[in-house]
C-alpha cells in the first residue's frame, strides 16, 4: 500500500511541477523493483505481461522526462508551490 500512495502523491506533485515530487517517484519505482525481487517468480496471464511491461515502459518514460529532458528547468521548489 505504501508505494501505492507513494505514487500517487508523486504523480500529483509531477502534475504541479514540483521538484520533490521527482524524487518521490524515483524512490517509489525503487521500492517497486525490491518487491519485485522479494515476492519472487510469479505467474501472468498473457495480458497481464503485456500490461506490466506496458506500465514499466511508461513509468521509464516519465522517469527519462523529468530527469533528463527540458522539462526539469520547469520544476520548482515545494516553498514555491505554497506562494
């Protein structure tokens, strides 16, 4: 549950341009991986794949945007967002 809420407050605070908010998804993606890598092997339908690789491929891509492209000169500090 907890990176669950994680990232959604971090998709929230992604959506105001919040810089901490990046931080925030980049540890709820890691804390992702390591239950991956605790639950250990599971079993997926075909569809459930397609749409677990779709949603890394995606969470990848947010990652690359607001670390490595433009789009981070546009995010400001948290003190910012309370003017």
């Amino acid at each position: 549950m907890a990176i669950v809420v994680s990232t959604v407050l971090a998709w929230i605070g992604l959506l105001n341009l919040l810089r901490p908010a990046r931080a925030v998804y980049l540890g709820s993606w890691c804390a992702y991986l390591l239950y991956v890598v605790l639950t250990g092997p599971t079993v997926m339908s075909p569809i459930g794949s397609v749409l677990d690789t779709a949603m890394t491929m995606v969470g990848g891509a947010i990652l690359g945007l607001v670390y490595l492209s433009e789009l981070r000169l546009g995010f400001k500090p948290l003190s910012e967002a309370w003017r």
